[in-house]
C-alpha cells in the first residue's frame, strides 16, 4: 500500500489528471501530504497540501501574492477573461483590494445579514414547497444552486425576471480558471464575460437613475463609494465595478450551492451522522462547519512568491507559483483527529474553506447562514430523502460540487 501511495504522490500532476481523482481526490491529496507534501510540480509550481504550510502562506501576504497580472496573461491573453480576472477583489494585493473589500463587507455586516434571515427563510421554504409537490427532484437544479442565486441577485437588486442568466455565466466564467482550459471553455467563459457587463452597464445606468438604499443594496453602495464622512469619498472605477459585481455573483453562488448539495450528499453517505442532526436540530451550526471542511466547495488556491522565501526546507526564489490545496489541508491529521470522517459535532474545526487572513472570504458569514437555513429545513422537511439515480458531479477540481443529484422523498 505504501509503495501505491507513493506512485500517486510521484505521478501526480494537476494538468493531467484521471477520473478517478475527479471522483474522489482525497485519497491522492493523502498520498501527497504524506510523502510530497510541498511537492514540484512539471509545469514548475509547488503544490501544498498542509495546513500549517497553507497558513503561513496564506498570512504573509508579504511574500505570497494574490496579484494574478504575472499568472494569468499566458494563460487568457488579451482577453475580457483576464481583465476579469484581474480586477476582482480575490485576485488583487492592497490597497486595491483593500479599498474594494471595505465597500463589500459594509453591506455585508452582521446587521445587514441577519436582516435576510426572514426572506432567506420564505425561499427556502417555497422551494421545498415545490420539491415535495413533485416527490421527484434535483437536488442541485431545484434546491441547492436556487438559493445563492436569489440571495445574491437580491443584495445586487437585479430585477427578479433578470436572474435567468446568472448560473450559466458565473458556471461559465469560474469554469475557465481550472487549470487546464480547453479552447471551448475559454470562449465560453470570454462571452459570458461579455454578456454580463453588457448586462451590468444597463443595470448600473439604471441604478445610477434610481440609487437604493446602501444599508442593503451592494450595487448603490460600490457606486456612491465612501462618501458619507468615513473615507475621502472614494469610488471605484466603472471597470472595477462592473468586475466586481461579476466576482460578487460568482463568488456567492457557486460556492454556496456547492456547500448545500456537498452537504446533504455527505449526509447520505453517513447515516448515523444525518439521524444525529435530524435529532439534534441545534447541531446545524458546528454540522455546516464540518461539510466545509470535511468536502470544501472552493479545492484551490493561488499564489505567486513576491520575494524569495523558504518553506519546508525548500527554497523558492521570487516569481515561484504556489498551488493552496485546501482540500488536502482540511483533511490533514495533524490538525483534524479522524479527519477522513465526517462529524457534524466537530469542534474545533479551523477549516480553511474560507481561507484565512487578508483574503479571509467576505461572505462567509452569509454562506454560513444560507448553509445552516437550507440544510436544517430541508433535513426537518425531508428527513428520509435519498438518492433516485447517480449524481453528477462537476468535473472540476478547483470548485467540488455536483451538477446534477437526482433525489426522492423516501
């Protein structure tokens, strides 16, 4: 078994990989941690998989760059895909992305969020309504990826006749930053670009007219900018706004429907684990935690080194392209006892499905909230749901989810 491990860990290289780890990569993310745990890469990036080594990284933003500028022009070129890419809060070091995160999380506060609870609620509520009429459902289309959608269209204001398109760019767009790109999903990705800031511009234009209120509405916040006394008035540009709606959509909805449908076929695959939280509702919070760690929406993270730096004994020179495996590091014994099993009462849980530090995810006490609403009513709505065929998962490995899970009632 050793000898098998350690051919997974030699062989593995992420621009070329199998089904099998499409399937399941945790048992090559074990084999990497134990015998490459910073492992060279043939495209010569470094390939992390520790949670400490992932921390470090992570909190010295120093020498760990989220400045995709370098990383992403050989990649998408002159294209609308890399001026998304690099525009968008995630991607970008301080002070842009310090500025740009200010204006989010102000519209993001705890007030602001549990200000949503009661409509978050009603639409989780109707969606149920729908699947139980039907008996019959899809996990994903009908519950799981509804919710972000409608969350996040509503913190925008999109128009509710608007939303039809939203899933399909957003699918469209993070598709194109796996690591290997096919020329389809490269021109997938630069039309949705293109179709959502045509979008956007109407939208912005419109809301420019007639701005909402900033306390709840995101779009007239990152508009008006910081000119009410707490900052200098500062605004974004029209390009770092129209990105960042874009990331916003994006951001919010992948993960989020990827967390529930995770979640609620996790539970599926440990039944005493699902009868234990249908028994004990107050467990939802520490429960949510642990579908995060235990299958992270989000796999993959990037970084490029700034400066040189040593890690693990191993010296990277500036330029260096690293790979954050939080997959990999959310499963690390040396931080999670039993870490291979799921346990919806595991505390603590220092999971990195947000990541930590700087770039610490802005919304993660909504997806939190959207997590904890839709897997508790649906689990006390329909405790003995099952599967009613084989799920479908994403194909990807940088955003785990599924693209289809047939269910039943029970």
């Amino acid at each position: 078994m050793s000898l098998d491990t350690r051919e997974l860990a030699d062989t593995f290289d992420l621009e070329k990989l199998t089904p099998e780890f499409y399937a399941d990569p945790y048992p090559t993310y074990r084999a990497l941690r134990e015998h490459q745990p910073i492992k060279r890469l043939p495209n010569g990036s470094w390939f992390l998989t520790r949670y400490d080594d992932l921390v470090t990284a992570y909190k010295n933003t120093k020498v760990f760059s989220s400045d995709k500028k370098k990383e992403f022009a050989p990649k998408y070129g002159a294209s609308l895909l890399y001026e998304h890419h690099t525009t968008s809060l995630v991607f970008n070091d301080p002070p842009a992305h310090t500025r740009v995160r200010r204006l989010i999380m102000g519209a993001l506060s705890p007030r602001a969020i549990a200000g949503m609870e009661p409509d978050l609620i009603a639409l989780v509520d109707r969606l149920l309504d729908a699947v139980a009429a039907k008996g019959r459902f899809d996990l994903i289309d009908d519950f799981a990826s509804a919710i972000p959608i409608e969350v996040i269209g509503n913190l925008l204001d999109v128009p509710q006749d608007e939303r039809g398109p939203l899933r399909d760019w957003s699918l469209a767009i993070l598709g194109a930053l796996e690591p290997v790109v096919s020329p389809e999903a490269f021109a997938r990705g630069n039309k949705a670009v293109q179709d959502f800031l045509a979008y956007l511009e109407g939208l912005v234009a419109r809301r420019r007219a007639r701005p909402g209120n900033p306390e709840r509405d995101v779009l007239t916040r990152l508009i008006q900018g910081e000119n009410n006394g707490e900052e200098d008035g500062e605004r974004l540009t029209e390009k770092e706004l129209l990105h960042n709606c874009i990331f916003l959509l994006n951001a919010g909805h992948e993960t989020t429907t990827n967390l529930i449908g995770n979640g609620l076929v996790a539970l599926l695959g440990h039944p005493l684990e699902k009868q234990r939280l249908i028994g004990d509702p107050t467990l939802i919070k520490t429960a949510v935690e642990e579908m995060l760690r235990y299958e992270s929406s989000n796999q993959l993270g990037n970084r490029m080194t700034v400066e040189p730096f040593e890690l693990g004994g191993i010296a990277m020179p500036s330029g260096t392209p690293v790979t954050l495996c939080i997959g990999a590091a959310n499963r690390d014994p040396a931080q999670f006892a039993d870490p291979e099993r799921l346990d919806v009462g595991r505390t603590p849980n220092r999971h990195l499905a947000f990541g930590t530090g700087a770039h610490q995810c802005a919304g993660m006490a909504l997806a939190r909230l959207e997590g904890a609403i839709a897997i508790s009513r649906f689990l006390a709505r329909l405790p003995n749901y099952a599967l009613g065929g084989e799920p479908v998962r994403g194909g990807r490995v940088r955003f785990r989810g599924f693209l289809s899970v047939p269910c039943r009632i029970g």
